[in-house]
C-alpha cells in the first residue's frame, strides 16, 4: 500500500503549538467537540435517535478526498451523547461504486431507513455541460471536456436496519424519481441522473418525506444548475416490504424549488421544516450572496414564489454558497445556521473564480426563529445572529450541520471534511438568545465603565481593557498564551454635526497604543486598536450616524474567533450591498490595547452622550441590543 501523507497547513500548526495557545475553554471552539471517527475524509454526519435510546450516525467516508473512489457510507452508534462511538458498521463497503450523502428516517415500527446517493452502473465519467454556468468568465477547469468525480449521479437508494443500525439489509432498493425538465435536458438526456442530498428526511400530516437536490449538469464550481425536489411516501411509516413502498416527486409539475425570478442557476441544499399550522418551510443555498427561502401550504406539492430569507425587519440575510439549515425546536422554536456573508460582490466574484461562493464558512452564525402569522399562514420570524462555532484557521470550512435535541439539550453535528464532530450548544448561550425578541435590560456582568450622561466633549478615567496575549511562564520556552479576551464598548450619543468627522472614543498614546472610535464619512463609525505592533481598524456600515438622532452603537471585539462586530440600533452591520463581510477580523498575534490612562470622549465633536458602558469581554449581540432598548428614548 501506498505511503499517505498528510500536507501540514495553518490549523495543524495552531495545533502543534497546542500549549502555545492556551487553554481553549471558549465552548464555541469546534476542537471542543466530541470527534466522530471515519477513515480520513467526513462528510455530512447524520444523527438519529433510536428506540434504544442510542444515537445513529450514519456519514459519508473514505481514505482519500471527496469524491475519490472508495467513498462510501456508514453507521456508527452512541449510547452517549456522541462522547463514545461503537465500531462502524459499512451500509455500503469501499469496494464498491461510490455510495454518499446519506441520512436517515426512523419510522414508529423502530426500523430506520438509510437513504443515499449510489453510483449503481459504475460511470467513470460524464460530459461537461456545454452551457457552463451563468456569468462565469473564466476557463474551464476541465479541459477535455470530461468530469470525473461520480458521487453525484446515479440511483437514488435506501437500505434499511431492524436492530437500530447494528447491522443493514443486503438488499438495497431503488426509488423511482419521477423525471423533469431539468433531467431531460442535461448532456445524458436523462439516461444519466445527476442529484444528491443534505438535509434531513421528515414527518408530515402521515407521511415520510425525503429532499433531493437535482442537477442539471457539471462544469466550473462543479454544479451548475440545480434545484430542490422531495420524495413523499404516503406508506413508508407503515409498510413492512420495502418493495412496496410508494413513492411520488414534489412538487407537482415539472419544476423544482428554484432561486428567485432572475437569479442565478443554483438553488441547492434545500431544508426543511414543519410548522404548526401544516406549512413546509423551506431556506436554501444559492450563488446570488444570500439564501432562498419558501413556504408550502399543501405538503410540498406546490410551493409560494421563492423569496430571500429576511431577519425580522425584512433586511436580507446573507450567505455563501454554503449549506444554511433551519430546525424545528421541540418548543415550537426554530434554529437557523448560516454564516452571515455575501450580498452582489459574491456573483461579482464568482465571474472570475467559479469556486469562490464556496469559501468563508468559518465562523458560523445562529439566529432563533419564532412564527408569526403572514398573509397566507405562519411564517418565520429570524432574531439577529449570534456565533456559535469557529475555528482559529479563518480557512476551516465547517458545514454540513445537524442538530439533536434530548432532555432540553441541544446539540450540534458538523465537518470540516476531515474530522466530523458534536458540540453541545452552551445551554446560557441559548436561553439569552430566546430573548432577543422582548429584553430591554442593560448587561452588568463584565462592566468596567459606565459614565453618566454628559455633553461632548470631556475626558474621564480609561478602563483597563484589551489583553489578548501574554507569556506563558509555564511553557519552557515562555511563548505566548491566548487569553480569548475580548472588550465591548457600548455608547448611546447623539451628534449635531456629523459632516466633519470626529473621535468619539480615544484612549491611544503618542505611541499609537490603545482603542479609538472615530466618526468618518457616510455616517460610518471606525474602530482602530493597536498594541503599538499590530494595528487593526474595523468599520461599521454607512449611514448608521446622522446629526441630530440619538444612537446606540455597540462595538464587540470578540477575542475567541478573533472577530469584530458593530451593532448599530439593535442591528448587527452585514456590509449592506456595497461589502461582503460586515464583521471583521483582527490579527491573532495582537497582544495588548491598552492605552492611556485617559480616556478622551468627543475630540472636535459636539453633541452628548446618554451612555457609556465599556466591558472587559465580548457581549453577545442579543445582550448589546438589550442595552439598545434598555435606556433609548421612545
């Protein structure tokens, strides 16, 4: 057998400075889960609860790349939580053609239905599609007009466990999907079905239902179309011989669930949740910068014009050309994981690099949802989003989640492609999320400043704030420990003149050391901090200061995922459509920010502040805009 080696990149030496770093506490951190072992490659842990009580993983593996031949699926159980995992047992073995993306359907009997692609008559390769994808202006990265990697295309299958997956059926069988336009029309004319599947198989008004992502052909960024179909089977919760379950293609007709009218050619990944009045609701991938979203009021079989996904106040949510699930909590509540960036610049950017929507997954962002009635049944209501995992490297890719709720804990299953893990959500972290909607209370735990209200501009004491790094006298070689420190300046202030700019906030020495917020032009506010090294500047997005209008800014310098986020009114910044990202990163070998022992307050501005708390950690955006609401006027 061949030698396999293993390139070493930027995480791998995070890692080999193990004690370098610290400590790593911060819950968010995924190198705190619990690993779910494969053989090299993972890919899209699945979980179910059996009636055992043990958890099922089923996950797509094998000992190369994705893609490569040997990529198949198996189970594994945890009597648990995911903390231990049994030996894995193959639903489908490596010598066979490639078998992938699979999930899993517990029905009431106890058996569990394992569904997943398979390459069945063993294609080795298909032609590009001649099309290429819309507004791609770069060259082909397949050159012969061949693509050959074949997870993606074959039959749709299922196996099946009556032991709660310790052992799977021989047999395998097939589900006939009904053929649409999209099939008919790509380069094999349908005798070729090209498709795949991420999300969870579900439950509905007596049915079982499974996703199914069609595509209509391969070429730069590997899809270039695609859409979303469900698979509903009226007696698979029922029926013994699983010869004779039944099956049918929604939604009626011969379209899927696409992108919204004139968007781009990629609608994918498509998940799911019921609702209590019998809606599907449905948010999706796309390569426009932000997910796609849909309603169904008759079981899928037809659905409400696709629509972008909106927090609350009908702002667009903004993702890549990511996977971005929502869930259904047992309370009624949802979950939604995305990660919080996008908007034109990304189709901008795809014309040029074909692959470029699939990066920036690391961190990955949560809001909570809540229904609410919309003028043709319930509809979701998104809070503004919090990070809930990251990983040091900013080029770790985590996706493919799912979430597993027990005993009023909420978990969560993720890959970076090499190693698949769970994370229990820090349950504090969770219940201050469940509040976004009502809190109207000012945050105590942290706080190291707070001044009373006063006209601009004056100078008052400066808190001690801003130690990201120090020397670790325990290592023998006395390098750097991270703190995961983080600082949060909160202010509410009102401006009479915002056309000239000014500094709201300034604690820097002649050295350039400390933390200053300055007002800049197109009502934008600016963070820089500096340990006299290292210097960093974050902006906010334009427009959130205008003369005369008390505002409430909070500024999080959060030192786990090494990010900074502006809250402006109760807002998180995305960038609006002129920036991809809204939040920024810092450097991680920024050391110390702490500046002068003044702190100078509205240098060549006039106007008052309301409020100022400053604290020595990173607020969650859910506490900043409790202080927003807290002493605001009406």
């Amino acid at each position: 057998m061949a030698e396999t080696r293993k390139t070493i990149g930027l995480s791998d030496a995070i890692a080999s400075a193990g004690a370098g770093r610290g400590t790593i506490t911060d819950r968010r951190h995924i190198s705190l889960g619990s690993e779910i072992p494969t053989e090299s490659y993972s890919d899209q842990p699945k979980i179910v609860r059996t009636d055992d009580g043990a958890w099922l993983c089923c996950i797509t593996t094998g000992s190369g790349h994705e893609g490569e031949g040997g990529q198949h699926v198996i189970t594994m159980r945890s009597a648990d939580r995911g903390a231990t995992w049994s030996d894995p047992v193959d639903v489908e073995r490596a010598d066979g053609p490639e078998a992938s993306y699979a999930c899993m359907l517990n029905v009431p009997s106890g058996r569990v239905y394992c569904f997943y692609n398979h390459n069945t008559d063993n294609i080795r390769e298909v032609d590009v599609d001649p099309r290429g994808v819309s507004g791609y202006e770069g060259p082909s990265p397949y050159p012969d007009g061949k693509v050959r990697r074949v997870d993606s295309l074959g039959r749709f299958v299922f196996k099946y466990s009556d032991d709660a997956g310790h052992s799977w059926s021989a047999e395998r069988y097939e589900i006939g999907v009904r053929e649409t336009e999209i099939d008919r029309t790509n380069v094999t004319g349908g005798k070729v079905r090209f498709f795949w599947n991420v999300s969870n198989p579900f439950v509905h008004d007596g049915a079982g239902y499974v996703s199914l992502y069609k595509v209509g052909g391969f070429g730069p960024g590997f899809f270039v179309r695609n859409e979303g179909v469900l698979l509903r089977s009226g007696n698979i919760l029922t029926e013994t011989d699983p010869a004779k379950i039944v099956w049918e293609t929604l939604p009626d007709g011969e379209v899927g669930l696409r992108a919204p009218e004139g968007a781009g050619p990629i609608s994918a990944e498509h998940s799911y949740a019921t609702m209590s009045d019998g809606s599907i609701y449905s948010v999706y991938r796309t390569v426009d910068g932000y997910p796609a979203c849909s309603y169904s009021r008759d079981g899928g079989r037809t659905w409400e014009p696709a629509r972008y996904a909106t927090y609350r106040d009908g702002r667009r949510i903004k993702n890549p050309r990511a996977a971005n699930f929502a869930w259904r909590l047992s309370d009624g509540s949802y979950l939604y994981w995305f990660h919080n960036h996008g908007g034109p610049v990304v189709p901008e950017l795809m014309k040029k690099d074909a692959g470029y929507p699939y990066e920036n997954r690391n961190p990955v962002w949560l809001c909570w949802g809540r229904e609410a009635d919309g003028p043709d049944g319930r509809v979701i209501e998104w809070s503004e989003p919090e990070i809930v995992l990251y990983d040091d490297d900013p080029k770790i890719r985590m996706s493919y989640p799912d979430l597993i709720e027990q005993d009023g804990r909420i978990y969560l299953a993720e890959t970076q492609k090499d190693i698949a893990r769970v994370h229990e959500i820090d349950p504090e972290f969770l219940a201050i999320l469940r509040t976004q909607f009502e809190i109207r209370a000012v945050s105590r735990r942290g706080l190291v400043a707070n001044v009373e209200p006063t006209a601009l501009p004056m100078t008052v004491p400066a808190p001690r704030i801003g130690k990201f790094l120090e020397r670790d006298a325990g290592r023998a070689d006395h390098g750097s420990r991270d703190l995961r420190a983080g600082f949060t300046i909160d202010l509410e202030f009102t401006l009479d003149d915002v056309a000239d700019g000014g500094i709201l906030y300034d604690t820097r020495t002649p050295d350039g050391r400390g933390v200053a917020v300055c007002l800049g032009a197109n009502g934008r506010l600016t963070l820089s901090m500096s340990d006299g090294q290292t210097t960093g500047v974050a902006t906010s997005d334009r427009g959130v200061v205008s003369a005369g209008k008390r505002h409430h800014a909070a500024i999080i310098v959060d030192g786990g995922p090494k990010v900074i986020v502006f809250v402006t009114d109760g807002r998180v910044n995305d960038g609006g459509a002129e920036r991809q990202f809204g939040w920024s990163r810092f450097s991680p070998i920024t050391q110390d920010v702490r500046g002068a022992d003044e702190l100078r307050l509205g240098v060549g501005l006039s106007g008052r502040i309301h409020a100022l708390r400053v604290y020595d950690r990173a607020l969650m955006v859910t506490e900043a805009i409790g202080n927003s609401r807290a002493h605001r006027m009406p």
